[in-house]
C-alpha cells in the first residue's frame, strides 16, 4: 500500500515551527508583547493628538489616490465628527471592503487637531461584530505568520495544553504567593486581560498572574538543579583523605601536599587556607566533589589548585588542570612544574597545537599513569585522552568554558563512569570573574562555592584612569618612567570581531608608534592570528623581563602572571565589557610595585562615547572589587551575555528576571529541594512541563 502522502505545511505553520511554537505548551506560553483595547469605543470628538484609541463610524468617503505613492482615503464620521483614515500602498480589494456607507471600528494612534484628525494604517474591522470583554494580544511573531492566524494558534493552544496544577493551594499560600492565581488562571488572564487592569502591571511584569508564571519557570530550574546535585550525590568517587597519619608511619618522606606547602616562598592567607580546607573536606568524602573556586584577580587560585593537586597525587592518583588558552596552560605547566617536579611530580603537558610525536609520548605516559599531574587546554577532554586513574579535574578560568561545556564535562564524565563502573574524578572550578548571587543560585545552584575574599598581603591597589587617546604622550612618558624603574608594561588592543584584519593593523601601528617612540625598548607584539609557538616565544621574553612593552590583543586578558609587570594601557577601553577590563586590570598589581591602569578612550569616538558608555568607563576608575564590577557588568548586560550562554544554547529564563524577581528566586529555592523530596512525581511533572518549553524557546 501507498502511505497516503502527509499534506505540506503552510506558510504560517512553517514559521510557527520556526519560532519553536509547536505544542500546545508551548504555544501557551507564548506571552503578547502588548495589548489593544479595543473593548470601547472613544468618541471622535474626544480623541486626542497621539492617543491609540478606537473610534467607530460610518464611511463617507473611500477613494483611491495615484500620484507618488498609491493612497487608500477612507473618511468616517460619527455623530461627533469626522476622521481620516489612511492607508499607503492599500490594495484595490482593500478599498473594495471599505465601500461608503459601512460603519467600520478603526483602531490606531490618531494625529492631529483643528485641521481634521488622521489615522495612519489603523486596524479595521466591521462594527456589526460585539465589542469584546478582553483586551486584545498582539504577539511576538516573524514574517509569514500574520497576527490574527497566531492568535487562533495560541487560543488553540491555550484551550489543549495540559495545565494541570504542580503546586497545590496551601504550598503557594506558605510561600506568599496568591493561591487564587493558578497556572491556567495566570495564563488566561495574561492572554485576554479583563480592561479594568492597571495596564503597567502588565508591562512591568509586577502583576499577579506574572509571579505566578515566573516562580513557575523559576521553580522549575531549581529543581533540576537540585535534581542534578540528588543525582550526583549518589555517584562514587574516589576519597582522597589526607595521608599524612596512616601513610606517616609507612613512608619516612612527609606527604607531598606537606612538603609543597613547606617550600612555598610566601604563607597562606587566611582565606587561602579555610578555601583549602573546604577543598579537603570535600575530597576526603567518596561522592565526587563539584566546587566552584571564586576569587578576584591575583587573589591566588593557582597554589590552592597546586595543593588539591598535590593530595590526589600523593595518594597515587592523576590530576588534569585544563585551562582555557595555550598561553596560560604554558603558565601554568611552568609555575606547577617549578613547584612539583622538584618534589618528584611527574608533570605532562597537552594541547592542541603539539607536534604529533611529543602529543603521542604524554598520550602513553598519560594512558600508563606515569604522568601524574596533566596540564593542558581543553584538549585533554578530547576523547582520545585515556587516563589510568584520573581523580581530580580543576579548570582554571572556568567562566571562558561557558556554562554549557560545564554541563557538557559534568554529563560526560557521569555517563562515562556510570557505563563503566568506575569512580568519578572530583572537579574543581575556579573563575575570577564572581558570580553575583542570584546568577550563582540560578545557573551554578548544583554546584558548591568557594570564595577567596581577600588578597595576599603586600598588593597596592591599582591606580585607575580614563584619559582621552589624544593625550597618548602622556603615556609614552608613563610608560619611559615605569621602565627606567626597571619595570614592564602591557599595551592591550582591542580585538574587532568584525575583522581580524582590522584587528591586527590597530595592533601592529600601535606596536609600530610605540617601539618608535622608545628606541631603546624591546617591545613585543602578541595577537590572535600567531603560531602558537610564536605567541610562546613572544610571553617567554616578557616573563623572563628581557621586553619592556608587550603590545598585544586581548589574549593576555585571563590568568597571566607577570608580578614585574606595573603599568596596564588599554586601548579604546569603551569597547571592552566591564569584568573584561577587570581582568586586564588585574595583570598589573601583582607584584609590591605601585601599578596604574589607564583607560585610553578613542577621541574620534569621545562624542558618540554614549553615557553608559561614560559611567561604565568611571566604574571602572571608582572601585577595584571584581564583585561589584561583575553585579554592575550584570545589570548592563544581562545574564545570557554575562554567561556566555545565548550562544551555547543553555536555557536561559524567558519569564523571571534575576535582579527584579530576587525574591520569587529565593522561595524557588528554598522550595525546590523540598517539593523534589516529599513530591518526586508533581516535581518531575513540573520539570518536564517547564524544561522543554524553554528549549522550543530557544530554538526560535
Ligand atoms: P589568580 O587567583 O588570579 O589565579 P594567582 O594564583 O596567579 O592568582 O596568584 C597571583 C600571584 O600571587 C602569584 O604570583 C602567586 O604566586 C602569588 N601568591 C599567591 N598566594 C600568595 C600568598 N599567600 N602570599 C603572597 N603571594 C601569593
Ligand atoms: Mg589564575
């Protein structure tokens, strides 16, 4: 038999596909943007200049105008006055509908006054249907997909989705919440609002019916996350409890996290040591640790990372510490090399950019467990890695993974231990751009948090300033003072995403005006495009203090430590993001060395320098707290951006807003663990109803 052949999908039903509005859910949740009123009718007489209003009345004029653009006139008039109706381009069939005698609504923003009052392009409908009882939605929509054809849809929508009730009456009554707002409830009255609503509850998102929907969506990510964390709680890893008792008595070397910690030039901070301390804690348990490491920049992640480090090798396990960019696993191979290998550590190293033969030999040593410590980009995820007996994975600069390359790592190596039936390694994260509060219990509730809230001693504050590119002199002065004090300096270009091309002639004249200006400098030049052995060579000369201005696009922005390094210009700083200047910032300051921080802002662009543009720059000059910087980069711009995550393709919230609904967050979170427990099933009914909507969201 021939399957009947399925009928193809209409324009319309393509671009509801589109928009991922596919099931009835999703298409109930599809929120207007704004309303119409068109429950009353104004008077034409009382319609005033700019006011969106619907008048009623009979046609007594309908002509169509030639002449430069094709006008459809169309006069009406009601027992008060007359208004004209214009519609530019109309169709002649247009003007067929609209014939004299006809008593039509018309809705539309009316202009004008004495000389006769005019409406641009009004809806239009006859007057013979009933005046509805609801406001009217207008819908988000794309082209192909007329208004009235997704009204039907969401209608449709609204009337088949399942919108049984997760919550019952008493659990929304003892969160504060109006019990009277049920789902279906919230969502009929945000489809079709009664008239008499206060229309800036609705635009503002404060009514009612709107806490409900977004402690819905709300509730639903706090359960998953607290889902995750249930489910990793039931997973095995391996216990790295501190050594030094029971292998003591064994071996007559102390431990190596001991000897580490008494070869160290400098002594733990304070906040150092309780980090480390709530670091053992969780290694010495056998379910896998998920910590996140937060400290400002400089605050001194690397030596805490060193010492976690040094507890899983010491009970002969294998350690990985990925880092985000080439640059910076070079860093960090060296610095941890120069603090283990002395001690007997076996460190290997791999990245993408290796020759084939080397990648091979720490492959085999990687495979065998004779590397102990591995340290590279994130091409020691890559599948082709094997570890012996991997226990312990930190990520540096976690942040520059995005949130989706956590979950990624975080599902493949559950999936990979589960199958297997092996241990699951302990993961630490560290990141220096802070995580504001809310977004930490949003994004990060399954993960556990560690914060270095102070740095070592010794550090002078960074000196901040915003200064015109005209007055660039003034800094090649800086800069001769700062190196006849034997000290180094970082030139940062922007990096324009448009064009690499761009990118690099605005480094290389830069290098150009710079190196000519200071004959008797090295200066350097480190951008993007550089082979990375290039860029190697280039950051060793620096390091080693040989060169005294490193000109470079922002692929020195993360990790690099550089304590010699006292002075930090920043080209056309009002194109970096805040937590971004931050980071660059923190590249100087290092070291006991007075530093300064200069924000050269483009003259060319010091009139169109916008406001935000402004303040966001003076920010930067006012305070040195990455917290504060990392809240107000929040507010400007949002959470998608701030994570990464638009593009990664993570769920974000489409309803509740992180800052404004802070509260509704709380009790989301305070609630989800419970309801998970005592009401798995309405949890996971919850979960299911919520997870997929977002994801049809995103598709659009
Ligand atoms: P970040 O947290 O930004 O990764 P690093 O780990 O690179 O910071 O540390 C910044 C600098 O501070 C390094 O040179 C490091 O050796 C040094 N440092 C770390 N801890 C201390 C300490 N307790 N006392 C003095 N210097 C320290
Ligand atoms: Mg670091």
């Amino acid at each position: 038999m021939v399957a009947q052949a399925t009928k193809p999908l209409s324009a319309p039903q393509k671009a509801l596909r589109k928009l991922g509005l596919e099931r009835p859910i999703d298409l109930a949740l599809h929120l207007p943007l704004r309303y119409e009123d068109e429950t009353r009718v104004t008077r034409i007489e009382d319609a005033r200049d700019a006011q969106v209003v619907q008048i009623e009345g009979v046609i007594i004029r309908s002509e169509m105008r030639y002449g430069g653009q094709r006008q459809l006139l169309v006069e009406i008039e009601d027992d008060s006055g007359s208004c004209m109706l214009r519609f530019f381009n109309a169709y002649p069939s247009q003007q067929k509908s609209l014939v004299l005698g006809k008593r039509i609504r018309a809705l539309g923003e009316v202009r004008g006054g004495l000389m006769g009052l005019t409406m641009m392009h009004p809806s239009v409908k006859s007057a013979e249907t009933d005046l509805p009882q609801a406001l009217t939605p207008v819908y988000p929509t794309s082209a192909g997909l007329p208004q009235a054809y997704l009204r039907r849809a969401v209608e449709g929508g609204l009337a088949r989705a399942d919108l049984t009730e997760t919550l019952k009456p008493e659990e929304l009554a003892a969160l504060g919440l109006d019990a009277q707002w049920t789902l279906r409830a919230a969502l009929h009255f945000l489809h079709h609002p009664t008239p008499d609503v206060t229309l800036s509850m609705l635009q503002d998102r404060s009514h009612p019916a709107w806490r409900r929907l977004k402690f819905e969506e709300l509730l639903s990510q706090q359960l998953s996350q607290s889902k995750a964390k249930q489910e990793r709680a039931q997973l095995k890893a391996v216990c790295l409890a501190a050594s030094s008792g029971l292998r003591g008595e064994l071996s007559v070397e102390p431990a190596l996290h001991a000897r580490l910690l008494a070869s160290l030039p400098f002594a733990l901070t304070n906040a150092q040591q309780r980090v480390c301390r709530e670091i053992d804690q969780d290694l010495s348990r056998a379910v896998p640790m998920h910590r996140l490491l937060q400290g400002d920049v400089g605050a001194g992640k690397t030596v805490v990372a060193a010492l976690a480090a040094a507890r899983c090798i010491e009970l002969g396990w294998q350690c990985a510490l990925m880092a985000p960019t080439e640059i910076l696993a070079s860093q960090h191979f060296n610095k941890l090399l120069a603090w283990l290998e002395p001690l007997g550590v076996m460190v290997a190293w791999l990245t993408g950019s290796q020759k084939a033969k080397e990648r091979r030999e720490m492959l085999a040593m990687i495979a065998s467990g004779q590397a102990q410590l591995v340290i590279g980009t994130h091409a020691i995820i890559q599948d082709k890695v094997s570890f012996d007996k991997l226990a312990l994975v930190i990520i540096d600069e976690q942040h520059r993974f995005g949130v989706a390359q956590r979950l990624a790592l975080r599902d493949k190596t559950q999936a990979q231990s589960r199958s297997a039936q092996q241990l699951e390694p302990h993961m630490l994260m560290m990141t220096a751009t802070p995580i504001p509060r809310t977004l930490a219990m949003s994004y990060y509730a399954d993960l556990d948090i560690s914060t270095i809230d102070s740095l070592p001693p010794g550090r002078t504050p960074v000196l901040t300033k915003v200064i015109s590119d005209q007055r660039r002199d003034e800094v090649l002065v800086r800069i001769r003072a700062q190196i006849d004090a034997g000290r180094q300096v970082y030139w940062v270009c922007p990096l324009i995403e448009e064009s690499e091309a761009l990118d690099l002639a605005n480094a290389t004249a830069t290098h150009a005006a710079i190196s000519a200006a200071l004959p008797a400098v090295e200066v350097g030049l480190l951008h993007s495009r550089m082979a990375p052995a290039d860029k190697k060579a280039i950051m060793a000369r620096f390091t080693q203090g040989h060169m005294g201005v490193l000109v470079s696009t922002t692929v020195i922005e993360v990790g690099v430590d550089v304590p010699n390094a006292s002075l930090m210009v920043v080209e056309h700083a009002e194109r970096f993001g805040l937590s971004q200047l931050h980071q660059l910032r923190g590249r100087v300051g290092r070291g006991v060395a007075a530093s300064a921080c200069v924000l050269l802002y483009s003259t060319g662009e010091a009139s169109r320098l916008g406001d935000l543009a402004r303040e966001r720059l003076r920010a930067m000059a006012q305070t040195n707290d990455g917290f504060d910087i990392a809240r107000r980069d929040l507010e400007i711009r949002g959470p998608g951006d701030f994570l990464g995550a638009r593009q990664s393709g993570v769920a974000m919230l489409r309803f509740a807003d992180l800052q404004l609904d802070a509260d509704l967050l709380d009790l989301a979170a305070q609630f989800a663990p419970r309801l998970l427990a005592q009401h798995p099933q309405r949890a996971e009914q919850h979960m299911n109803r919520w997870l997929g909507a977002q994801v049809a969201f995103l598709k659009a």
